[in-house]
C-alpha cells in the first residue's frame, strides 16, 4: 500500500462511506437489471441481489461510490455485503462468488485511485466488506431444539476464504468484517483472512465492526459491547467499532465502552436513525450530524461513517463534524487485562 493508513489515524479522523443499499434504491431497477447478459438465463430471480450489481451494472455501483467520495469518504466499502456462497445460496448463484468479488474489489479500486490520483494529499482507500451471512454458528434457528446448528465453523471459514480471496485480488487495502451479530461467525472471518494472508505472503489491515440489537447492549448472539471486545482481542486487528441496528444516539454509550477500553482504534457507522414503521430511515442529515457531532468531541472514535439510510449528503456532513476534531488515543493492551481485575 503507497500509504499507511496506521499513519493517517494518528493525524485525522477518517471517513467511511454511507449505505450501498440505499442508494441502489434510488435506482428503478428491473429483473433485467441484475441478470445482465452474462446471468440472463439463470433459472431462479435474481432482483434483489444487489452485489450482482458490481457485474451487471457497474456503471450504477462505480456512481455511488463516486458520489461518496465527493462528499468526503476516505474510505468505500465493496459491495459484496452478501458475498459469500451461503448469502448467495439464496440465489443459487455460489458460482458467481468469486466473480462478484473480485469485480466489487476492482471497480472501487478504479474510482479511489481515480480520487487519489487527483488528490494525493487525500488518499482514498476500499474496504473489503464482509457481512455476518443469514446463518448464526452460536444459535439455532429452531426455536424447539436449541441444540442444532445450520452451519458450522469450517463451513463459514471456507466461505470467507472465497469472498476474502476475490477481494484481495480485485486490490482492496483492508477487510471489514461488519454488522457482526455472532462473533463466532466474526472468528471463522477472522480466521480465514489470517490464513489467505498468510498463504499469499501479504498483510492486509482488518477491521471488525459489530452490531447491538436493541437496548440490551448486546449482539444477537448475547455477548455485551465488553465481551464481543474481549473476544476478539487476541486478533491483531486495525479497528473494532459498531454498525448497523442502531441510530448514533443509541450507540453512544456502547462507542463510549469501547473507547474506554480498545486497545485498538475505534469506529463508528450507525444508521440514520431508527427505521420507521415502514422500514425507511427519516433521519436527516444534519440530524445525524449533531448526534454524531457529541461523540466525536468526547474523542471516542478514529474512523466514523454511516449506515443503513444514510447517503452521500449525510456523509458529507458527518466528514464536515470530523475535521474539526483529533482522533481518539489508542490505550495499550494493558487495559483490557486490568478492566477484569
């Protein structure tokens, strides 16, 4: 990587870009969109698989990640959310894994150099997104025999190692492994990065970002903001940080626990708000960024950005907020041991 971004933590705040989803639906796409010609015989539908997209219809995805980039993103997610062969199962398009990847990866690739290029005082950087998938290895999805398991641990490691594969050949300079409701599933991510890495001789900055379901302060799978942390500690990550689920405002005090107590750098990409009672997101972009704004001043994050229902306007504003202050401190691992004295 021509730049560190370790480097860049120490002097700024960086932004991550807003939601990928959201924009998509600006967009009146049809069924023929997301076949193309390369998928226009496949036998099951395929509207709604938006990671599809990145082959289909570039153009579309390239825009978006364009438009996040003008509104001040340091860094773009891939869009490959449901990269995997267990997401993509649902569509009966495992084959196309590796493809939808790769060409997620390179299209971004294209756009940040395009932006760094232009700026190399402001380097632009990809995120090779890795979501949770649809299946928990900690949990069952029967309620009456809480015992059994739909996937396993070397299932979703083989898994990862696909998407993660595609990635790293499509260029991008970091993983994130978001939207984490099981940790498990986040080790078996985790995992199968280490091991790509470490059988292609590369080093690749990881990031890690969870989700609290609701008021509880705990991921789906039970583990409070402390524990998923402990967790994962012992991973020589770049950041640990929260997403998804949640508006800013009810992410504060789990931002607050890990930076507390984070050996690493920490971040934030919260939704716009609470979805409403038709499921959209109402938040206004200067809403999230006085929201934003608080947690920022009291120095809890280093990298921050949006979620669900979010867009390059709230983006804009949130980059806006986070120019004004310094990034958090790093603590030193020492933290974590004596926080369970």
């Amino acid at each position: 990587m021509a730049y560190k971004i370790e480097e860049i933590l120490k002097q700024r705040i960086l932004v991550l870009d807003g939601a990928m989803g959201t924009m998509i639906q600006r967009h009146t796409l049809s069924e023929e969109d997301f076949r193309g010609e390369q998928f226009k015989d496949h036998p099951s539908p395929l509207k709604g698989n938006n990671d599809l997209l990145s082959i289909t219809r570039p153009d579309i995805i390239k825009d978006i990640h364009r438009q996040y980039f003008e509104a001040g993103a340091d860094i773009v997610e891939t869009n490959t959310f449901s990269g995997t062969t267990i997401a993509q199962a649902d569509y009966h398009m495992e084959e196309a894994v590796y493809d939808i990847n790769f060409q997620s990866a390179k299209i971004a690739r294209e756009v940040a150099d395009e932006f760094t290029a232009n700026e190399p005082d402001k380097p632009r950087f990809v995120a090779g997104s890795m979501g949770p998938t649809n299946r928990l290895a900690s949990m069952s999805p029967d309620v009456n025999d809480p015992g059994y398991r739909n996937i396993d641990f070397d299932q979703l490691k083989e898994a990862f190692k696909k998407q993660a594969k595609g990635l790293l050949d499509g260029g991008v300079d970091l993983f994130l492994v978001e939207t984490i409701t099981d940790t498990l599933n986040a080790k078996a991510a985790l995992f199968a990065i280490e091991e790509l890495l470490d059988e292609e001789k590369k080093r690749v900055p990881i990031m890690v970002s969870g989700t609290i379901t609701d008021a509880s302060g705990r991921t789906l799978s039970g583990q409070t903001t402390e524990a998923f942390l402990i967790s994962i500690s012992h991973i020589p990550i770049l950041s640990i940080g929260l997403n998804c689920a949640l508006g800013a405002a009810q992410l504060r005090p789990y931002l607050e626990t890990l930076s507390t107590k984070a050996p690493f750098h920490t971040s934030a990409h919260p939704n716009a708000g609470l979805p409403n009672e038709f499921g959209q997101y109402d938040q206004s972009p200067e809403e999230m960024a006085v929201q934003i704004r608080d947690f920022l001043q009291e120095g809890f994050l280093n990298i921050v950005g949006g979620c669900c229902g979010t867009t390059p306007e709230h983006i804009r504003l949130i980059a806006q907020e986070a120019a004004k202050v310094t990034p958090r401190s790093v603590i030193g691992q020492q933290s974590i041991v004596d926080s369970q004295k």
